[in-house]
C-alpha cells in the first residue's frame, strides 16, 4: 500500500515546511506543487515558485521522501479552467495527477495551512484498508479551526466539525479539485472525528513578519475568486476588481484581523485554548521528523 501526501503552495509564503514535517513519517512520499502569482505584480509571469519554501523543505529531507514540482497549467488534465481560480484548484488537481502517475494507492491532501498532529502511519493503513474492502472511497479528518482565538469558530470539537479538514482518498486517475473556498475531492468523504487537523491560517509562522503575511493570504483569497467574478464587488459592480481595489481591502481586512479581540499571538502559547500548540511546532520540524512523530 503506497501513500503519497500532497501540498501545494505559492502567491504567499505560509506554514508549508510544518505541514510537510507533521506528515513526513506517515506517509512514503510527498509531492508539493510550489508556484503561483506574485502579489505584487499579478499580471506578470504565473507560476513563480516560492523561494522559501524550496531551501526549506530540502533543509527538513531526511529521507529524499519530498519532490518539488513548479506547476505547468497546461498539463491539467480533468479540472476546469473556470473552477479553479488563480491556480489554487490547478495546483492540487496537478499533485494528484503526480501522485497517480507516482503510483499512489492513496493520497493524503492538505493545505499548506494544515497541521497534522495525532494521525500515525498505523491508522492511515488501517482506514485504507478499510476502504478498500467497504468501498469507502476517502476521509474527511477533523479540523482544529482557528483555534488560538477567542472566537470564530474557536470551539473545540466535537462541536464545531468543518468542513475544511485535511482529506485522504483512494488515488484515481480522474481526482481533481476546485479552486474556489477549499478545494475538495471530487468524491464525499467519509467523517473522522477523533482524527484532526489544525488550521493555522490565523496566525503567522515565526519567521515571518505577521502584517505581511496576512496581507499576502488577504490579497491572495480576494485575487482568486474575483479572477472568475464570484466576489459580492463583482456582482455588485458587474466588473472585476482592479489592482488597487484588492489591495485596499486585502490592507483594510489585515488591519481588522489584527485589530479584533483575540488575535494577540500569546494565546497561541495558552493551554486555554484547545488542543494547544501543535508539537511540529514546538519541536521545531527536522526534530520532530528525526525523532519519529507522530506517534
């Protein structure tokens, strides 16, 4: 049974190098789709591969498990190019067709958000098999959302269920993935409960500064969907949003999240907020791979 854990990442630099790590020894290989806009200047040159991310994940290999891939659009085989704004649902169609040719019996999908944190190798097994023999075609895991803030979805489970967890699904020539919201499988999932995700959106990684890198996700989520007119501005104004329109409200939006109640980055270190920090993060993530976690 050969699993291949898939990411994607481009237009902002994010938690990439986490989400690889909390994966890194439950799964054999990992495909991570690195290229996007550049928000600075989104009319120029598509598919620009974040720096970053490339000298990080090589730093965390261990193993030679991870293959970087900068994506070409025109190889998209099943996704419809009206479906997948600015390239996010490219990008993922894109990993699961590597993964297919890669010869993945199952893939393991999350964002470059996503953080797994008690999901071990034994179980992703077990619930493959499983799915084998009953004919469940994949899984939804839990998702952590936002759970350092006071509020915004900020109640632990199993009261707050989303759907925006990680997915692990049976390889198919055909997957694909939208681009708008969360991208998803084209198959439903099966909902795991006990099994979660945390989602680290809301709050910036150490090592970059916290205004830039909500800016970036801000411009980026506004970018997307007003390229295929599905902002409320594109209904309302019946035209797409300019250049300078996107950055003020991706500006006015970081300056609203940084402002709220709750967002104070010490609440990230407060046992009061569940589940608590994720240990890739705490650890750092080459010693949370070298010492075999999760487990």
């Amino acid at each position: 049974m050969k699993i291949i854990g898939v990411t994607t990442c481009g237009a902002y630099e994010s938690w990439t190098m986490h989400t690889v790590a909390s994966i890194y020894n439950i799964v054999d290989q990992i495909i991570v789709i690195n290229g996007g806009i550049d928000v600075n200047d989104p009319d120029g040159p598509d598919n620009i591969p974040l720096t970053r991310e490339i000298r990080q994940l090589k730093e965390i290999d261990i193993e030679q498990k991870i293959t970087q891939i900068k994506p070409d659009w025109n190889k998209v085989k099943f996704a419809k190019k009206e479906s997948c704004e600015a390239g996010r649902g490219r990008n993922i169609s894109l990993a699961f067709q590597y993964a297919y040719q890669a010869g993945a019996d199952w893939i393991y999908k999350l964002d470059s958000d996503q953080i797994v944190d008690n999901i071990t190798k034994e179980e992703l097994n077990d619930l493959s098999e499983a799915g084998n023999r009953l004919g469940i075609s994949g899984y939804r895991f839990a998702e952590y959302a936002d759970f350092f803030r006071v509020y915004d979805r900020a109640q632990a489970l199993p009261n707050n269920f989303t759907d925006d967890g990680s997915l692990f699904f049976k390889a198919n020539k055909q997957a694909w993935a939208t681009g708008q919201g969360s991208p998803v499988h084209y198959s439903d999932q099966k909902e795991i409960h006990d099994l979660r995700t945390f989602h680290m959106r809301r709050i910036h990684p150490p090592d970059l500064n916290e205004y830039i890198y909500h800016y970036k996700r801000f411009y980026y989520h506004l970018y997307g969907p007003n390229s295929i007119l599905e902002l409320g501005e594109n209904k309302t104004l019946g035209r797409k949003l300019t250049h300078d329109e996107i950055v003020k409200k991706a500006k006015e939006q970081t300056k609203s999240l940084m402002s709220s109640q709750g967002h104070l980055r010490d609440h990230f270190n407060s046992e009061k907020f569940p589940p608590g920090k994720p240990k890739v993060v705490i650890m750092g993530c080459k010693k949370y791979i070298e010492k075999g976690y999760p487990k």
